[in-house]
C-alpha cells in the first residue's frame, strides 16, 4: 500500500490487500514491493515462444535500460546476437523512436503552449503518468502531448518498412503491456516483456549471453539524447534541446517528477497555476524507465550505464539522426 502513489491499494473485511482498477495505472511498483510475490502481471512469454517456435517474422525492439541488464559484459552486439539466437529476425532500439518522440513534442510545445492555447504541456512516453493524469485530471487531459511513446513509433516504423512483420517490446516497464492492449496500438506492438522475462528466456533456453559472439553491427543509431529518455529529467531535455535548435527564440520553462506521489503533486499545482508556460516530464517510477518494474538491477548503476551507452551514440540530439525524416510518416 505504502508503494502505491496513487492509493489505489486498500484492504477488504477481512484485511486482505486489493487493487481498485477504477485507480490503479499499471505502473507495477506494487508488483516489486510486496514482500510476498503476491502480485504479477500478464505475460507473454508463452504467445511469444510459440511465435518464434512457429518462424514467424518477429523482431525486437529494445528499451535503452538494457545496457548491463544481463551481464556487465553484454554488449550491444551479444545482446543482438542472443536475439537472434531466439529466433528475433531483427533488433531495434527504442531510443530512435524517442528521437521523433522528442521533435514531435518540441513542435506541439512551440505551437500550442509558446502561444498561450494550452498552459502548459505534458509528456507522453510513460503510459502510467498519462493515465494518472487522464483519471484524475480529466480537466487538464487536452494537456497531455499527442506524441506517440517511443515504444508505438519504433514499433510503427518498424512495421512500415518490414509489413507482415510482428513486433516485441523488451524492456523494464509493466505499464507498456497495458499500452499494448488499447486498440489504437494493438495493431503495432504485438508482444511485450520485460527484462526479467527476458532472463527467464535465456535461461530456459540454456544461452549465456556473456560469452556469444559479437554481432559487429550492433542495434542501431540512436541519438544521445533519445537513450537518455529512460532516467528520469531525460525526456524534458531531449525536447528542450530540439525547441533550442529550431526554435532558440522560444524560452522553455521545465518541471518534473519522478513517482507517482510526486507526479500527482506536480499536476495539483499545474491545475492551480503554478507552472502555466511549462513542459511537464512525468515518470511514475522512482528514477524513471530504469526503474520499472521489470529491471534486473539497481536503479542507480541502470542510470549511469545508461548514461555512458548514452555518450556513445554519434549524434548528441534527436534532429541529427536519419529517423528525424520519418516523423510524417509516423503521425499520418
């Protein structure tokens, strides 16, 4: 109970926890704080085998909170060719969907809040935080950026150059299997799992990701700015440096909030005027995506090994990665 920012756990008659669904966001904390491994989600590991056992065309794409999730020595290489091990014809990752995320949201701010018809503008990548403000904010709703989450626009150009192709998510979040489920994304994102579900893959499956061959082409180019979309503040930045690039006479005011508490806080006070002319960044995990709930490691060692895989990457933001012309036909 004490885990959820939301209140959505209480307890019945007879002192037994439960979940109100009317409240609850899917964020997953309550998941990983029980003490007793009492509460799971839906997996698909089961739907997904037989899809790899059957050779379906499917391919990965991977949250940047990957970095050193299965061994510190993994690296991008081994990682893709444990995939492939699978049976995955192809490994993406999800930070170049940030990437178009990030200049979607920089257009949305400069057009609506630079010019007074929305007070303030919300980030869209964490299901969990915009589903929050949806329930209990109703009011504030329009608010919410109409940028689709890195997840859905990776998944989206994905299955616009390779039709007929199914897509799997592989990341820390819980709250993506309940984003995979709406209508409008189904149709795009056809299995999700964590990185622990992932683990529990290998394993039964005997590949020790540590010591594979390296495949020299690694995943993908994505900008620095687009991997950082997984720590907490990463979001804000990314966009304020593309609205610095295309717009740099638009001043950009930035809050945000980590945790469901915090995140409700912060929409209390954007509600009473307090941030009117502000981005607003949103995570409902503690830290952000490192810490979702299906991470394998401490939250303070994904950030920074995100942080160096992010330092890596050729171009620092979202405007000088080739994705960046694939934005019109993402949004159609």
């Amino acid at each position: 109970k004490a885990a959820c920012g939301i209140g959505a756990i209480t307890s019945d008659h007879v002192g037994r926890a439960v979940i109100d669904n009317e409240k609850c966001v899917s964020c997953g904390q309550c998941m990983v704080s029980c003490p007793f491994g009492a509460i799971s989600d839906k997996s698909q590991i089961f739907q997904l085998s037989h899809a790899l056992r059957d050779g379906d065309k499917i391919i990965a794409i991977v949250a940047p909170a990957y970095i050193s999730q299965f061994g510190d020595d993994v690296t991008p290489g081994k990682f893709k060719t444990a995939l492939q091990v699978l049976g995955f014809s192809d490994v993406h990752e999800v930070a170049f969907g940030a990437d178009v995320g990030a200049i979607s949201e920089a257009h949305h701010y400069a057009k609506e809040v630079a010019t007074g018809n929305l007070p303030f503008l919300l980030t869209s990548c964490c299901p969990s935080w915009s589903m929050m403000a949806k329930k209990l904010f109703p009011e504030q709703a329009n608010c919410i950026s109409m940028a689709l989450t890195p997840m859905t626009l990776t998944a989206r150009l994905v299955k616009h150059h390779q039709p007929g192709a199914k897509v799997a998510f592989i990341g820390p979040c819980a709250a993506k299997k309940l984003e995979a489920m709406r209508s409008d994304v189904r149709s795009e994102v056809d299995f999700v799992l964590t990185f622990e579900e992932m683990a529990g893959i290998f394993a039964a499956r005997h590949i020790d990701v540590e010591n594979l061959k390296e495949d020299p082409h690694g995943i993908n180019d994505a900008s620095s700015d687009g991997r950082n979309f997984a720590v907490s503040g990463g979001v804000a930045k990314a966009v304020v440096n593309v609205i610095n690039e295309k717009h740099p006479d638009r001043e950009i005011k930035v809050a945000n909030a980590e945790g469901l508490r915090d995140c409700r806080k912060l929409l209390m006070a954007a509600k009473a005027g307090k941030y009117n002319g502000y981005l607003l960044e949103g995570m409902a995990c503690p830290g952000g995506c490192v810490a979702g709930a299906g991470t394998m490691q401490s939250i303070k060692k994904s950030a920074a090994v995100v942080g160096m895989y992010a330092k890596q990457a050729e171009h620092q933001t979202a405007t000088g990665t080739h994705h960046v012309a694939e934005l019109d036909k993402l949004v159609d």
